[in-house]
C-alpha cells in the first residue's frame, strides 16, 4: 500500500504489524547549497527506544523535523506504517501520529492545563474526556500540581515538562523529543524518563531522543544512532575534538584544547575531525610504559554503569570518555576524584 505524492490523500497505516513504524530511504536535506543531513536507511519499529546522538551541527534537529513531517526532504522517502508520505496534505495527516517536542517548546496563553488539553480539542476528543486525559498527561510527568499556573509563568524546565505532557497526552504513535532534559535537574530527569517508560508499557510507542547528555542516552535507549555532519558514523561522539591538521604526513602533534596536545597518525592537513574510540583508551593511576605516545593526565569525574562495563569520563585539560571493566575499575581503587592517566596510541585517533 502506498501513498501518492500529490497534494492530497493520507499516508495508509498499513497492516504489517512487524513491518518499521518510520521509515528513512534515501533521505538527503540541504539548506541553500549545503547538504546537512544524509540517511541512506533508518527503521524505527514500534515500541522503540532511539537515542540520537552527536555534537551540536551534527543534524540531530534536522533529522527530528524530517522524521517528524515537518520539513519535507530534498530527496528520498519517508515512510509511515510502510507507505511513503509525500504532499503537504499526506505530512499533515501524518503528524497526527507524529509528535516532535523541540528544545524550546512554545506554550499558548492560558492556564498549563489549557496547552496539555490543546491537541485534544484540536482532534475533537469528547469533552468529558479532555479534562480527564491533560491531567493524566501532567500527572505522568509529574507536574499535576501546575495545571492551573499561567503557562507564560513557568521555568524553563517546566515548559520543556508540559510540552511533553501536551505530546503523551495525544498518544501519538512515535514521540520525537530534541534535547527535553537539556534544562532539567536530576529529579526532573528521572521523571522524563519514567514517564516514557510508563507509557510504552500501556502502548507500543515508539520515542526518539536527540540528546548531547550520552550517560542518559546510553542508560536509557536500546538503540543508538550517532551522526557527524549528518551522517551516521560508527563513532561514538565521546571524544570529539574540531582541531587544524599542521600537515607533512607521518605523525602529528595536535592542540586539542585545554593546554593537551596529542600525536595522530595521520597524511592530511587543515581542518579536521578527530576521534578517540573510548575502547582504546587505557586508565592507569601512574602512567604506563608502553608502546602509547599519547597519556592525559586528569581526575575521574563522572562514572556510569553499562552491564559489565564502566563509562568513565576523565577531566584534565580536556574531558575523555573510556571503557573499563567494572573488575578493573574495582581493582584500581577508582572512583570519582581518583587521579588517572588516560593513555591511547597514535594510530587508534581517526580523523575525519
């Protein structure tokens, strides 16, 4: 079954029920004469949870707006319940089944519970029903206590909170959310997230999340995308440093900020990417002697659990993240404050 690419008709919804609830093929965007985004294939099924990560100009937001029919691509096919939706009338019926909270969510004027009840009243739900579901929205996200507060008066983080209260709230089929914890504290973390799992346990929703926190990414999605200049890349994007490449082949010593230079192994010169897989990098308390041209010194700030494994993000002139097994890191004697050496070779820096 397959939409048309008029103006008119809705995209169909399909009936194989473990065919991808979206669909990328082919996607390509481009602002002016530059191509910001280039997917060649991205299936999202029903119930999953996407983590969509990279550093800022990377094309998380871009890909949101695209998967979220809100920016029609410069080429290639977006597909909803396995029929392509193309044609401003087929994206508008499409949204109704596709909700994307941005960063900086817009609130109406009113009352908060006003904005959570104003995509119900836009779908004509039963008013009895209206009242009853916006408070089960803000409850989920823990913020019922807000329903009568003037929505122009609310912090930063409570906007960001309604927004996605106003979004469950609808019980779209997929929930895009650009950088939702990026002003949040801890607490208002948490219950993001468990509201999300909430939900996916009453429905098959399907979330995804842009986000530049990757603790939070890798704890809570069971996938992950990472782009780099709008690409996806099997790189991870801890250790990302923008540097200018001195040229003459061979190895090269490069200013990575924060007063830390490193060698790479590299033929190129100018402008370019680098990056330190976290499995390559060796925690020791006293450096090592070895064959590795490169050793940062800095302290152990930040640590999260992955299974058996630790992610270790270790701040010293620059912030690294490694990988060390929950024994290693037991044995060591580490923990956050510990002193550390971070130590990788030349060869294990790519450059993009």
């Amino acid at each position: 079954m397959t939409a048309g690419h008029g103006d008119t008709g809705a995209p169909g919804r399909g009936t194989a029920e473990d065919g991808p609830l979206l669909e990328l093929a082919g996607i390509t965007q481009t602002y002016g004469e530059r191509t910001v985004l280039r997917i060649e294939s991205l299936r999202i099924a029903r119930g999953a949870r996407l983590a969509v990560v990279g550093p800022n100009g990377s094309g998380k937001s871009t890909l949101l707006r695209v998967l979220a029919f809100l920016d029609p691509p410069a080429s290639g096919e977006v597909r909803l319940h396995g029929a392509a939706v193309a044609g401003r009338a087929a994206r508008r019926a499409a949204r109704t089944r596709v909700t994307l909270v941005e960063q900086r969510p817009f609130l109406f004027k009113g009352t908060v519970l006003d904005n959570v009840a104003w995509g119900l009243r836009a779908r004509g739900r039963p008013r009895p029903d209206i009242e009853r579901a916006a408070r089960t929205a803000l409850a989920l996200l823990g913020s019922e206590g807000l329903a009568g507060r003037d929505a122009r008066a609310v912090s930063e983080g409570e906007v960001q909170r309604v927004a996605v209260a106003r979004a469950l709230a609808t019980e779209p089929a997929a929930l895009l959310l650009d950088e939702p914890v990026s002003g949040a504290d801890r607490a208002a973390q948490h219950a993001l997230y468990a509201a999300i799992a909430t939900a996916q346990a009453e429905r098959p929703l399907a979330v995804v999340v842009a986000s530049h926190q990757l603790e939070d990414a890798y704890r809570w999605a069971d996938d992950l995308l990472a782009l780099h200049d709008g690409a996806p890349t099997p790189v991870t994007p801890e250790n990302l440093f923008r540097v200018e490449l001195p040229g003459g082949g061979g190895n090269q010593e490069v200013a990575v900020g924060g007063g830390v230079i490193i060698q790479v192994t590299t033929d190129r010169a100018g402008p370019a990417t680098l990056a330190i897989p976290p499995d390559e990098i060796v925690l020791s308390r006293e450096p090592l002697h070895s064959s590795a041209r490169n050793a940062v010194q800095g302290r152990i700030v930040r640590v999260a659990e992955q299974g058996a494994v630790m992610r270790v993000t270790v701040a010293g002139g620059v912030e690294l993240v490694a990988l060390i097994t929950g024994k290693s890191f037991a044995d060591l004697g580490l923990g956050i404050g510990t002193g550390v050496v971070a130590s990788f070779k030349s060869v294990a820096v790519r450059v993009f």
